[in-house]
C-alpha cells in the first residue's frame, strides 16, 4: 500500500515538438552528408556564431588554453580523471580472453577488441560538462580506442578552457571546437577533414540526442539518453535535510528531470517537502530546479523496504540513492536502476562529478535492459574457432549436414559432408566419387 503526498503532472502526449526536432535533424545530416565541411561550417555559424579556419585545435593552441586554466582546476581534473582511469582499468581487467578446448582438437576462443575509433560529445551552453569528457575519453583509451575524437562548442563565441583542457588530459587525439548536430553528424559520417568514427558517447540536448539515434547502425552510440532521474529510498533513519538537497541536486540538470522520493516514514517524507519548500526559492539554479520539482517532483510512502525496493524496481530510474540504516540490502533486493549510492556518505553528484563510475546511465526505464556506459561498450567480444583432429571435424561435418537439412540449409550441409567424407570416408551421395578414399 502506498500513500503519495505529491504526485507529478501528467505530461502530454505528441505535443508535435519531437517531429519537429527529427526533421531538422534529418535536414541537417542530409545536408552534411552532401556537402561535407561546407555545411558543418555553414550549421556552425548558424547555430553557434563560430566558422573558424578551422574547427581542430592545433597543439599551440592547447597548449595555450590550459595555460589560461587555474591550478587548481587542472589539479582537480587531473585527479578526478586519475578515479575515472582506476575504475575503468578494473572493469577492462574483469573482461578476459579466453579459449578452451571443448572437444578433442576443437578450440573455441574470445577476444576483446576495441574498436578503431570513437567520437566524444562533451555538451556546453549553460552548463559546460566538463565530466562528460573524463566519461567518453578516458574510458575509451582505457579500452584501448586508438583514435579519440572530442567535440564541444564554444560557449557564446569563447574557447571552453576548462573542457578542452580536460579533454587533452583524457588522452583525446583531436580536439574540435564545434557542437550541436553538425559535431555529432561530421563524426557519424565524416567530412574531407574530421575523420569517421565507429561510436559516439556523450550527453547533449534534444537535436543532438536526435542526431545519435538516427545515426545509430551506421555507428554505435553509447545510449538513447533522456532527461537526468534521480530517485531516493529512505527510512525512518534518513536525514531529511540530506534528502531534500540530493533531490535538488539532481532536479536542476533541466525542467524535465523527475526526483522522486520514496520513504517508509511519513513523518521523514513530510520533514524533507518542508526543506525543499524552504531551499528552493533561494537555489541559484531554480529556473530549471523548480520546474523540474513542480512538474515531476514525487513523494511516495510504503509500507517498508521491501516494498520501497519493488516500487523503485517499477521506476528503473537512473539514479537510485539509498538513505537507510543498512544500504547494502538494496544491492540484494533491487536490478532496475543505472547506478546505486548507497549511505548517507554517498551522492548521485559523486557519481556525476568525481568518484570513478560513469555518469552516463539509462533512463526512461531503460535500466530494466541495460546498464551505463563503461570500458566495454567500446570494445566488441569476437569470437574464433579452430579444428586440428580430423576426427572431431568429420564428426562436427556429419552434425553440420543433419542439423542443415533440418532447416534446408544444403549449402550448409555439403560443407559439412565434405569434411565427413574426405576425413573418415563417409559417402558423398551428391558428388560420387569425389572422395572415393580417405585423404
């Protein structure tokens, strides 16, 4: 049983904006494919207010940018990088090759290959995501990527400094100074200067969403991404305050990013929608917390935590935060979210900003299929096979040609009868005589 002391707006459906932005998409990609750097220039400066001579930073001009760039904040980077490289490096070593001989002189085996290239998007515009690029770029090199491609734009006409600072420092081997549809489309695609990519990774606004999902299967992408979710479990322990600012948190990434509380206690539900009343109309970023909260804010009570688990299961929210006495009984009693922070000593903004995992997740229920971005989504598990006894591969061969037949595969099936006959003399009934002895 459940009680909702606030409920979210209803949100109407086709409200014709998605068509729209789909078409301009397809516009803009039709165009790019067409006309290659001429239209990126022209959708550049169209959108952007920026055509240089050219979009890819040379090495003197990095080596400039980072120089504008605090101390500190390289130091900050560096660090925080140095968490996403450790994480990263512990899931590459999780992954093994392998091959086993399943039957005598029949090997099967697993490689992990990283693919050739891949694009990063790292977003700009009100809120530069300089995180975004330790996400894309480092996790990439980690898996072995041999060319990183790194996208931003500028922010009203001036160098990003501390992004493309970041971006170099993540190991990126291009750094281009250009967003929106034509960053991501001249990667999907390539032009006569900026090279094709095989997966683009990277958050971005809706048109570059877009732009990733009609590209994808011409590259591979890192997730179909939708506005930031966070969710909090709490019980009669949790502090309210804490609950109320972590929602927050995470509701002023955008208007539609739901934050969504469920508790055990009432008396806690009701003490955290106190704080947030009392926090918000003094929040630098209210424009988008309020409206986010408004519209898409939820405070639900259940019965206890087992209940509490199932509804947040039903949620399959990006971001799940675990204020309870004993945290760890989330990891046993849930599977439907992005990532979990568990205590009162962890937030959803570490996992933004600095402690390691990767901050690109699922949403809209995704999390039910898929797990985030991380080393192994830019490398592609391939297989091999290999049969030195002429015993098993006559075996295998007259398998092969039941099994085929079954399905009336005969191609299939003679390659199979060829085996069988020519290494333990089996009958070739459809080329007689072929292999009258055993070779």
């Amino acid at each position: 049983m459940s009680k909702h002391l606030k409920e979210a707006t209803p949100v109407p459906a086709g409200d014709g904006a998605s068509s729209a932005v789909r078409e301009t998409v397809a516009g803009v990609l039709a165009d790019i494919r067409e006309r290659g750097d001429a239209a990126v220039r022209e959708y550049s400066e169209k959108f952007d207010r920026w055509a240089p001579e050219s979009f890819k930073l040379s090495g003197e001009e990095i080596e400039r940018v980072i120089a504008s760039v605090p101390a500190q904040v390289i130091g900050d980077i560096k660090t925080v990088q140095r968490n996403v490289r450790t994480f990263a490096q512990h899931q590459l070593e999780s992954m093994h090759d392998f091959e086993v001989e399943t039957e005598p002189g029949v090997f099967l085996g697993q490689k992990n290959v990283p693919v050739s290239a891949s694009g990063a998007y790292v977003p700009g515009g009100r809120y530069p995501l300089v995180a975004s690029a330790h996400m894309t770029i480092v996790t990439a090199k980690v898996a072995g990527v041999e060319r990183v491609t790194a996208c931003t734009p500028p922010i009203r006409g001036e160098i990003p400094a501390a992004t493309v600072a970041a971006m170099y420092l993540a190991g990126a081997d291009e750094i281009l100074l250009l967003g929106g549809v034509q960053a991501v489309a001249a990667m999907g695609v390539g032009t006569e200067t900026i090279g094709k990519v095989d997966l683009i990774a990277g958050p971005g606004n809706a048109y570059v969403a877009e732009a990733k999902r009609q590209l994808f299967g011409e590259v591979g992408i890192d997730l179909f991404a939708g506005p930031t979710e966070t969710l909090v479990i709490a019980d009669e322990f949790a502090d309210p305050f804490i609950a109320a600012v972590d929602l927050l948190s995470q509701a002023e990434h955008g208007p539609d990013s739901p934050a969504i509380l469920i508790a055990t206690s009432e008396d806690v539900a009701r003490r955290t929608l106190e704080h947030i009343d009392r926090i918000l109309p003094e929040m630098p970023t209210k424009d988008f917390a309020e409206s986010a909260w408004r519209d898409h804010g939820q405070v639900i009570v259940v019965d206890d935590l087992t209940a509490a688990f199932a509804l947040a299961d039903k949620f399959a929210s990006e971001h799940v935060q675990v204020l309870t006495e004993q945290p760890r009984r989330a990891l046993a009693e849930m599977r439907n979210y992005g990532a979990l922070f568990l205590g009162e000593g962890t937030c959803v903004s570490y996992g933004d900003k600095v402690i390691g995992t990767n901050h690109t997740l699922p949403t809209r229920g995704a999390a039910r299929y898929t797990g985030g971005l991380w080393v192994g989504k830019y490398l592609k598990t391939v297989t091999y096979q290999e049969v030195t006894s002429r015993e098993s591969s006559a075996a295998l061969g007259e398998l092969c040609g039941r099994a085929a037949r079954v399905e009336f595969f005969e191609g299939h099936a003679r390659s199979g009868d060829v085996r069988a006959a020519k290494y333990a003399g089996a009958e070739l009934p459809w080329a007689p005589g072929h292999y009258s002895t055993v070779s």
